[in-house]
C-alpha cells in the first residue's frame, strides 16, 4: 500500500498536536493541585480537550490513507515530544531509564505497526 | 515559560502568592511520582483501549437510523464515555506524578487493543506485534522502575 506524503504530514501534525493536549492536561493538573482558581485550571483541561479532538480528528484522516508500517512510527514521534515538553515547560530531568524506556516503546509502536502493515 | 504566565494571579493576596510558588518548587521540579499516578495511567489505557473498541463497533453501524440511531448506538456512546474517563483519569494521574514518566506508559493502550481486538474482530495476532507488544512493556516497565529509584 502506497503512502502518500498528505498521509505522513497528517499523522506528524496529529501526534505534535496530541503532545500539546498532553501538556495542556499536566497544566490543569497542576493548577488543580496547587488549588489553583477553577477557572484557570478548567480553561487549561478543557484547551487540552480540545488539542486532544483536533489531534483525534487529524489522526483518522492520516492512518486511513496509508500503510501502517509507515505511520506508527510517526504516531509515536508524539511521545518524543512529550519527553522535550516535560523537560521545557515543566524542569524534569532527562535520566537513563526514560530515554532507554522510551527507545524500547518506540520500537514496539514500530513493530506493531510492521504487523498490521 | 507557559506555567508562569498562568501563575500570574487575580485574586490572590501576597500569603496565597508565596505559598502557591513554594508549592510549585516543590511540587513539580522535585516531584517523583507516585505509585497511585502510574496505577491511574494505567487504569487510563485500559479504559482507552475499550473505547476504542467501542467505538469501532460503533462505527460499523454508523449512519442507520438519523440522529436517533446515532444516540441508540449504545457502542458509540460507550465508546464516548470511556473516552471521558480516559481524559479523567489522565489528569488524575497527572496531579501526582512527572509528565516525562506518564505519557510513555499510555502506550500500553496498544497492548490491550492487541489483546482486545482478535476476540472481538476477525483479525489474527502476528509475531511482530507480539514483539512489538513486548517492547513496549519492556520499555514501560523500565520508565516506571527509573522513576521509584
């Protein structure tokens, strides 16, 4: 099955997008537990659902149109993100285990891929 | 830095202010993560991994019915509802726990979807999704005992 480049730029934006929602989420969370205002941690929750929808909604149209094998691996570019936003936006630390931990998942979202490709 | 532009408060005097900054010192550089967070990710994926396959039955049955078929499409809806709890749980989670240990553990959803699937779909398991099953909770599994050392 060809996969065309509209496929692998959806699913690229999707998975950056999806990270954003991620960061949004852990915001909220935060401001919930530093007993924050309602409104500023429910703006953030609900701007992290929102991020989420858009990056579902995106995901769909770019998986439809290609193989597999091709987009998992792009899927999981999202966790890759996540790794660079928690360390930008909220100061924690790289350390060994995530960065093996995260290779590990990585090749398993790329062999799963392989498997239904 | 995003956290700082909404830390910037409306309505706090200055004892709320300094408090809410000490906590955040506290709180989110020096966080570990604790055991109820990872429990929670991972209740996240399983009830991720359900919606999707809710879903999926859903929409095999899409478009019957009008808007009325839509809202009697029990699986759609169950789907929905498993997705909100996902997000619940999620932030849940995330109140106790680093975002860089418990975003990676979601990948565990495609380890339920994997063992879902096949009972449910006609769809066999092939060897290099059981490998890539492996992978990933090999990985998850590393992620999760570097953050309790």
């Amino acid at each position: 099955m060809n996969t065309p480049v509209s496929s692998i730029v959806l699913v690229l934006v999707a998975s950056l997008i999806g990270s954003l929602a991620m960061v949004l989420l852990k915001l909220g969370a935060d401001c919930h537990r530093r007993k924050e205002p309602f409104s500023r941690w429910i703006s953030a929750i609900s701007g992290g659902i929102a991020l989420f929808l858009v990056s579902s909604v995106l995901y769909v149209l770019g998986i439809k149109g290609g193989s597999l094998t091709i987009l998992y691996p792009m899927v999981s570019t999202g966790y890759v993100w996540g790794l660079l936003w928690s360390r930008m936006f909220f100061g924690e630390p790289f350390n060994r285990h995530k960065v093996v931990g995260l290779s590990l998942v990585l090749a398993g979202v790329f062999f799963i891929g392989l498997g239904q490709g | 830095m995003l956290r700082s532009s909404f830390a910037a408060p409306t309505s706090a005097t200055i004892d709320d202010l300094s408090d809410s900054v000490l906590q955040s010192e506290m709180g989110d550089a020096a966080h570990q993560t604790s055991l109820t967070s990872i429990g929670l990710i991972v209740l996240s994926t399983i009830s991720g991994a359900v919606a999707q396959i809710l879903l999926r039955f859903g929409a095999e049955s899409l478009g019957e019915g009008g808007l009325v078929g839509l809202l009697r499409n029990f699986p759609l809806m169950g789907g929905y509802a498993c997705l909100a709890m996902n997000v619940v749980l999620v932030v849940l989670a995330f109140r106790g726990g680093q975002l860089s240990v418990l975003y990676p553990i979601i990948a565990l959803t495609y380890v339920w979807v994997a063992i879902l699937s096949p009972m449910y779909f006609p769809e066999a398991i092939t060897n290099s999704q059981i490998a890539g099953l492996a992978l990933i909770i090999a990985g998850v599994s590393f992620i999760g005992a570097g953050s309790r050392s």
